[in-house]
C-alpha cells in the first residue's frame, strides 16, 4: 500500500521543464500527447467511444523524454473520443485526464479531444475584453452562475446555465430587468464569478440534485460541466465564451474566482495521481499540511507548479478573453508566484485585475513573510487584497452574527472606517493604535485594496444587520443598508458588491451557504421590487463614482493630499472633504458626511459660500437636489450627506 507521506523527499531536485506544449493536442494526422511526471516508471494512454464507463479502444505507452516528460504521437481520427492518462510510478495510479486537460466529458474524468477553434461561438473573433484606465476604475459585483437565473421570477430560460447570461429582455413578474439587463441598469463594470473552473461536488448528469460554489476544483482548465446545455460535449465552452460575450457586448468585464490554492480531493487528485507529493506542501512529518482548512495546500513556490499556475492563468485569460482573476485564500500562494503571474499577464495584455483573500484558513508550513497575506501586499505588484478590516467596522464581525458595527449602532470604531475610505493606505489623520484588526496601513496604492461589506461567504449584509438589530424597525435597516453602500461606493480603492445587495438579498439567515439549496442561496428577483428604492439608490452612487474622478484618486499620495477628515469628533460620525481634485471640473470641494447615529446631527461646513447637496438619507443627483447655506448642514439618522461647492 503506498506510503503519503513524503519527508523522506527533496522536491528540489525534480527536473524542470519549461516547453509550452504539455497536454493532448490535436494534429492534422493525429495527436501529440506530453505529460511532465518524473517520477513515473511506465504511463500508458487510454482512448474511449465515451467520457464514462465501457472499455478503451486504443491502450498507447508513453515514452520517456528529457526533465521528466512522457510523450507520443499518435495517428487517426481523434477528434470527438476521449482520454485517460494511467501512471506507475512503482504501483500503478489511478486512471486522470491529466492535470493540463482543456475539455472534459461529463463530470471530468476523461479528458476530451477537440480543437478550440471549433467551440469559438459566432462573433467570438470580434470579442473584445474591457479595458479600464485604472483599477480604481471598477466596480466589481460577485455572482453565482446558477443563483442569477435559477429562481423561478427570474425571466431566464437558461436556468442556471452560462447561457442566461446571453438572454436580453428578461424580466420579473413585477416588470423589472433581471438578468443582464439589470446588470446594465446597475451600471457596475465587472462581474465576479464565483469558480466557473471544472468542480467535482455536483453530478453533472443531474446538476439539479446539489447545489456548492464550486471552491472544491477537479480540473483547472476547462470549465465547469453543471452550468452547461450538455456537459458531456464541448458545449461547456462554447457556453462560458457565449458567457464572456454577453457581458463583453454590454461593456461588462469578466472576473474569474479561481482555486489554485488547494484541490478538492487529496490523495485521489489528478496531481497526485500523476506525480505523488510534488504538487502539495507537507509538515515536517512529511503529511500534507492544510492552510486551506480543505485538506491540503498546493505548493506553488515548487518550480512546475509555479509553471503550472501561470500557464493555467494564461490560458483562460487568452482562450476565453478574461478580464481578471480573484484569487481564492491568496495568502496561501507565494509571493513570488503571484508576482510573477502578474508579469505574465502583463505581457499577454495589460490591465488584467488581479486580486485576493490575502490570508488563510489555518497555518502553513511556508512562513508569512513569503506568502501573499495581507500584511505584504505592498510588496505585490498591482495586486489587491479583500479589506477585511473596513468590512467588519461596517457590520461587525463578519462570524458572530450578533455583533454591530459603524453602519448598525457601534462608536467608537471610526478609525477603522476611516481605514476603510482611505482605502487601507497610510493616512496621517488615521489613528492606527485605534484600529482593532490593523495596526498599519498595509496597502501602497489605493489599486491594491478591495472595499466590501459583505460577499458569498458568511452573512449576507441584510441578515447580518437583521441579526446584530433585532430591535430595529423595517425602515432602519433599509437605512442601514443604503449606508454600507454609500461607504463602500464612496470610499478610495476598488469597490466590490456582494449580489442582490442592491434589493436587501437574504439567505434566510444561513451563515454557510456553500452546498444549501437554490431556495436559500436563488436571487429573489421579487425583492427589486420589494425594495426599489434601495436599488436605485445604489445605481444612482454607482454613476456618482463613475462620474466624480474624486471618488477613484489614482495614488496614495494623492489620497493624503486632496482627502481631509474631519477634526471635529462626533460619535458613530465620518467626515470628510475632498479638495482640488485631479480631473475634476465641476467642483473645487466636496463634503462627505456619514452619520450612523440614530439621531440627527449637524456639521460645520466651511465657508465657501453656497452648497450643493448631491446625496443624501433618499437621493443622488449629480445635478443637485438643493442648496444650503455656508455655516451648518444638518444630516438625518443613519445615512450619508455629500455636498460639493464651486
């Protein structure tokens, strides 16, 4: 029986192979086949009629190469059979498609030949990925393929399918835009998808069975069959690039969340089956170490699983015209790694968003200060990390379903908001000491940090705030709402939206929601209605945003330069201007005021004669809403002021 674990073995000295031609590759005559495992004995190459069950029809031995690459060429016609890779390396493994496989049958455990230029949709050849001038540029909106449409007022034919993302002119039962076109109405710039890459939770024959988000990953490089018209064809493919299409026609861009940082099975994963060890990092007793909480951690600082990683980000960001990557427990991947994804991209095509969870789920046997955590961001280039610190001072502990933050009754943690608006970068009027979950300013551009206050993990932001305010009244909470937003979509730095956020999406007030039902974790498209006006009042912040260049300063110094707070303390208050900004034509100043008190306050306005209210408890108008007087401004419960002057 084989031994796992692997203290006995100097990973270093595995021969590294730098050639782009990994994989089953389709030629005019046949196929060429390679596959790196050094430690391999002897490899044989199954052919199949079909992606499960029934015996193979051609069984090819491989032949060792040089750095540890197995390959032959194969002749005939291949195109439309499948495949399997069998490795012995002292014992025969169990049968893979391959850690490169590009297209798979039904629930991805053969590999599927075909030629990508065959699974292009029409129009593909004129797809265009979005570009924006800078990070701060963005709007990103986190969403689940099967969530957006599954729900019976959704509108949507393609249920739960990468193509109700192409459906144009869907609406609610109450007449309101759903699907694309209300991502359209909302007006952010990129959608978020949570992992679209090949997971292994749900049966693909029988995706209505069981629901998961998909952070349990199988195969890294072709997507995900349950979300396809048939998973057991190419139509995954061509699906997703109908996906990138859709949003791409409507000048929306494309975030995939990937799982690099751990596989969903362990001993019975592809890298293991291929090459035993290499692809982890283990403790010193030589068993897999776990700071995913998953039950492994991929070693990305080893020399082919960095190749690996970066030919796998390359790959969907050039084949499916992807616009950026969020990166799953980042602060598990070395910081190397990640820097040099960065550059890899960069060559491809500038301006790919790169992103994270800058931490772990538990210890790692590879020290922080290589690993891509939060507290070394700075040292990451242009890559941000998720501000857990402003998304707790907001709501509260993100675990403790009770506690309240700034938006829901808590003082006293008004630094930490203020940590938040100047988007985690070093500000001299932010009391550090006072900020409970930071204790330094671990951004070094406003670009490398992500704002939110909730997402698919945890609490959606309405149950939160119905959990720690049981005492509140219906139209509090709503207040409550429209004031995580207008910080969030105010503050400096990329602003990130959680789904449905925009018409108060409950999960019922599930914590976890990873493998509930569509009932718990469908938008219910009946709630646009239900709460209207809280969906246009995060429409109308987010054109405010896109419209002010003072909401999106490009640096840290700028931050520092043209954002003052205020220096008159008010409890549960956040207060500040910005001055002479950049690119700003309409107004000189600009006064933010944020009161999450439950009783009206008032504040100083300086003295520049006549504001301009843009914002305030009920409405955005960039046009104005009314005029005040120089000297004070008086500002409702819990909600926000924005005034500018000339």
């Amino acid at each position: 029986m084989r031994d796992w674990t692997f203290n006995h073995i100097d990973f270093s000295t595995y021969p590294y192979y730098d050639g782009d031609d990994l994989g089953v590759y389709l030629t005019e005559q046949g196929a060429k086949i390679k596959i790196w495992a050094p430690t391999a004995l002897e490899i044989e190459f199954l052919v199949y009629r079909q992606s499960h069950g029934g015996n193979p029809v051609r069984k090819e031995q491989l032949i060792p190469g040089e750095n540890g690459c197995w390959s032959i060429e194969l002749q005939g016609r291949l195109s439309g059979l499948y495949y399997t890779f069998r490795v012995n390396d002292g014992e025969w493994l169990n049968e893979t498609p391959g850690i490169d496989a590009r297209a798979v049958g039904v629930n991805g455990k053969r590999g599927l030949f075909f030629r990508p230029e065959e699974t292009n949709p029409s129009g593909w050849e004129n797809d265009r990925p979005v570009s924006l001038g800078n990070p701060v540029d963005t709007i990103l909106y986190e969403l689940h393929v099967r969530d957006f449409s599954i729900a019976a007022n959704s509108g949507m034919e393609h249920k739960g399918k990468f193509q109700a993302f192409t459906e144009k002119g869907t609406k609610s039962p109450d007449g309101l835009c759903t699907g694309i076109d209300h991502l359209k109405e909302l007006g952010i710039t990129h959608v978020h998808l949570l992992p679209v890459a090949d997971f292994f939770s749900v049966d693909e024959l029988h995706p209505d069975e069981k629901y998961n988000w998909g952070y349990d990953p199988l195969n890294y490089n072709t997507p995900e069959g349950s979300y396809a018209l048939n998973p057991d064809d190419l139509s995954r493919i061509t699906g997703f690039k109908q996906l990138v299409m859709a949003l791409h026609e409507s000048g929306i861009g494309v975030v995939m969340d990937v799982v690099y940082n751990h596989t969903g099975y362990t001993r019975r994963s592809w890298f293991n089956q291929t090459v035993p060890g290499y692809y982890y990092r283990q403790n010193p007793n030589g068993t897999f170490s776990n700071a995913t909480g998953c039950g492994n951690e991929i070693a990305s600082e080893r020399a082919m699983v960095r190749k690996f990683i970066i030919d796998s980000i390359c790959y969907w960001a050039n084949e499916y015209h992807i616009d950026g990557f969020r990166f799953d427990l980042m602060g598990v991947m070395d910081s190397e790694t990640m820097n040099a994804v960065r550059l890899a991209l960069d060559q491809l095509r500038p301006g790919i968003l790169l992103y994270g969870e800058g931490w772990t789920a538990d210890s790692s046997p590879m020290p922080e200060q290589y690993r891509a955590v939060k507290a070394n961001v700075a040292s990451l280039d242009r890559i941000a990390c998720f501000n857990d610190d402003f998304r707790d001072a907001l709501k509260g502990n993100n675990f403790d379903g009770k506690q309240t933050g700034f938006v829901s009754g808590k003082t006293l943690n008004e630094e930490a908001v203020k940590f938040g608006v100047a988007a985690a970068c070093y500000h001299p009027q932010i009391v550090y000491s006072y900020v409970e979950s930071s204790s330094f300013a671990w951004a070094d551009q406003p670009g490398q940090c992500v704002n939110y206050v909730s997402c698919h993990d945890n609490y959606t932001l309405f149950d939160k705030l119905m959990l720690s305010r049981p005492d509140a009244e219906p139209e509090l909470i709503v207040r409550m709402q429209k004031l995580a937003g207008a910080l969030v979509l105010t503050s400096q730095g990329i602003p990130f939206l959680h789904a449905g956020v925009e018409f108060c999406r409950t999960k019922s007030g599930q914590h976890n929601s990873y493998k509930s039902p569509d009932r718990v974790n469908q938008l219910d498209w009946s709630r646009k209605k239900e709460f209207q006006d809280v969906f246009l009042y995060y429409q109308r912040l987010i054109h405010l945003r896109k419209r002010v260049p003072a909401f999106r300063l490009r640096s840290a110094s700028a931050i520092r330069r043209h954002l003052k707070f205020s220096l008159a303390y008010q409890p549960g208050v956040v207060s500040y201007i910005i001055e002479d900004c950049p690119g700003e034509t309409s107004w000189k100043t600009i006064q933010l005021v944020f009161n999450a008190s439950e009783k009206p306050i008032s504040i100083e306005l300086p003295r520049f004669g006549k504001w301009t209210v843009i914002a305030d408890e009920t409405r955005v108008n960039l046009e104005g809403i009314r005029e005040i007087e120089a000297g004070q401004a008086v500002v409702s419960p819990v909600s926000m002021m924005i005034l500018a002057a000339d």
